[in-house]
C-alpha cells in the first residue's frame, strides 16, 4: 500500500473518521467495536490494501486501532504545532520511505512489509496531521461546536469554517434545535 503526500486532504478525513469512531462521540457506544466493524470502516473509508488488513486483523489488531485512534484524538484535541509534528511524525513509522510514483507522477509512502491495519491507518492518520499542519496550520485542529457532542476534526475545507465534527448529523441536530427555539418563543412584541 502507498500513501500519496499530496492527498493530505483524504487522509485527515480518515483521521477525523477514526476519532468520531469513539463512544466518547457517541454516548458510550463504541462505533468500531469488534472486527467486523474495523473491516467495514476500513471498506468505506480506506478501501484496497488497508481494508485487506482489516480482513486480517486479529484482536490484537483491534486493540492497536482503538490505541490509535486515542492517540490521533490527544493531537486533535492539543494542536500545539510542534506537538502535531512530532506526534503524527511518530505516526509514520510504519513507512518505508517517500518514493515517486511514475503514472500519475506524485510522491507516496509505502508501508513496510508484514504491516497491520493499524499500521495502515497510523500512517495514513500521519500524513493527514503533518499534511494540513503544512498546507493549512494548527488551528485547523477542532472540537466540534454542538454543545452536546464530544467530537473533533480536521478541518480542510478551503475557506476553514467548518464546525462540526459530522455536519450532516451535528449540524442539522444544532439547526433543528434553533428552529424549535424559535418557534417556541413568544413573539416579539414591537412596543
């Protein structure tokens, strides 16, 4: 499995993916839980070799993964620049080396031979952190803004206003909760 460097873009949603996969995000239930569930994250958001890992992952595995994932949250949740370099820096580890692939030329990080799921996933993890830290900065690292979750993300969306960890369930949950306020309230009487 390869890595490109220039797709930063994907691997930090990886990342925010795997954080908001926590039960601390979901009320206590645990989203990646046993391995069928490393296996269907895996397909969904790092189909291919990573995937065929998580087809092989063992328990062990499975507790590497959830290691992971608090290890990636704690750089979320402490973007202190220096702290996210040495950290996802950490996470890369598992590579072998950058090299240049030839069609469409780009450089990539292949993962060494005999790697796990988790391996994949720390390296893929890395290159997102060390990648929106370069292109975007450190304050691009968020809790998300709805009161009620405790969730974190990347933000690399182009203009960097993104709030919420999920917006399509966050976000909706905050604006159906403004317009019932709203509609709840007493009118404004004009005096």
């Amino acid at each position: 499995m390869q890595v490109p460097l220039d797709d930063y873009v994907w691997a930090a949603g990886v990342a925010t993916e795997l954080v908001n996969t926590a039960a601390e995000v979901w009320r206590g239930d645990d989203h990646l839980p046993d391995r069928a569930a490393l296996v269907a994250f895996a397909d969904l958001h790092v189909p291919g070799a990573p995937s065929a890992l998580a087809r092989r992952a063992r328990a062990a595995d499975l507790r590497a993964v959830h290691a992971l994932r608090t290890t990636v949250r704690d750089l979320i949740d402490h973007p202190d620049r220096d702290r996210l370099i040495s950290g996802a820096t950490k996470l890369t580890r598992p590579a072998q080396g950058a090299t240049l692939l030839p069609d469409p030329p780009r450089w990539a990080v292949p993962l060494r031979d005999g790697a796990t799921v988790a391996d994949a996933l720390s390296l893929i993890c890395g290159i997102g952190i060390l990648g929106t830290v370069h292109t975007l900065g450190e304050q691009r690292f968020r809790p998300c803004a709805a009161a009620t979750c405790r969730g974190a993300f990347i933000d690399t969306t182009r203009p960097g206003r993104r709030r919420y960890c999920m917006p399509g369930l966050c976000g909706n949950r905050v604006n159906v909760a403004n317009h019932r306020a709203r509609k709840s309230a007493p009118p404004d009487n004009p005096g």
